[in-house]
C-alpha cells in the first residue's frame, strides 16, 4: 500500500467513526430529552393533583356542583353576583382553564387528566356550556373561559375514543 491510500484509508475511518459516534450522542441526547420531558409531566401532573385535592378547591367544587342555574341570566344572579359564589367558581374556572394551557400545548397528556379527573371536568363543562356564548357575549370578551371549553371538548372526545375512562 502506498502512503496516499492510507491516507484515504484513514481518513474515511476517521469519517465513519465521527458519523457513528455523533449518531451515539444524539441517541443519548435524545433520550435525555425524552426523560426530561417526563419527568416535567410527571411534575405538572403531581402539582394538578395536589390542586385538585386541595380542600379549598374541593370546597369550591362542592359549592359549585350544588348550585344550579337556567341559562345566563340565572347564572349571573346566583353565581356572579354572589360573592361566595363567585369566589368559587373562580376557584374551579381559574384550575381548568390552565389544565387546558398544558393539554392544549402538550406539556401534560390528555390522558392523565382524563384518568384523574375525567368525571369532575365533564360534569363541570356541562354544568357552564350552555352560559359561555352568552356570557362571551355579555363581558364582550370572546375568549373568555375558551381553554375550559378546549379542555372539556377534548376530555369527551377523549372519552368517546376511550369508552373504559367513561364516567
């Protein structure tokens, strides 16, 4: 062999070995990324439930299951207008709505949500569908409550899909 196909020899070595070791390390990082992003959920989802089983929110949820109202105006009376009410509803509204924020952005799986809570949030979706047009309308505020819908509408879908997680 002469000196120029060693040279060539090594050279193509030293390339695959670089591919190969680059190709080990982005395993590596991925993997690290993945545990790290599991990890996150597993912490959000530890923070979800703490909040959830808090006993001022499981007060607010009481409070609020047990109130009943006939369409907006209704609503706004025995919910708005009231400020104990109101005080718990914002308990309830406040925790779903930065549940859908993570469902909706994918830092938390529908999934855990719906084996923890999916009874509580369907109940409490149907409880104010049929007020949020009206009262998006009344504030002038079209967003209002849009990340409870999002969660809401998800979780049902969720569950059709998913007929085991029926509540």
């Amino acid at each position: 062999m002469d000196v120029q196909t060693i040279g060539v020899l090594v050279t193509a070595t030293s390339v695959t070995i670089a591919a190969i070791y680059y190709t080990m390390t982005l395993r590596t990082s991925q993997k690290n990324m993945r545990a790290t992003l599991e990890t996150r959920q597993a912490q959000l989802f530890m923070q979800m439930y703490e909040h959830w089983s808090d006993a001022v929110f499981h007060e607010a949820a009481t409070d609020i299951r047990k109130t009943s109202w006939a369409g907006y105006i209704d609503f706004q009376s025995k919910v708005l207008e009231n400020p104990e009410k109101y005080k718990s509803f914002g308990t309830m509204i406040r925790f779903y709505e930065g549940i859908g924020v993570l469902v909706k952005e994918k830092l938390i799986d529908l999934r855990f949500v719906s084996l923890l809570m999916a009874g509580d949030v369907k109940q409490f979706w149907e409880q104010i569908e049929p007020i949020i047009e009206p009262w998006r309308k009344a504030w002038n505020y079209p967003r209002l409550a849009s990340e409870t819908e999002y969660l809401g509408k998800s979780l049902l879908k969720y569950m059709d899909e998913h007929p085991e997680l029926k509540t």
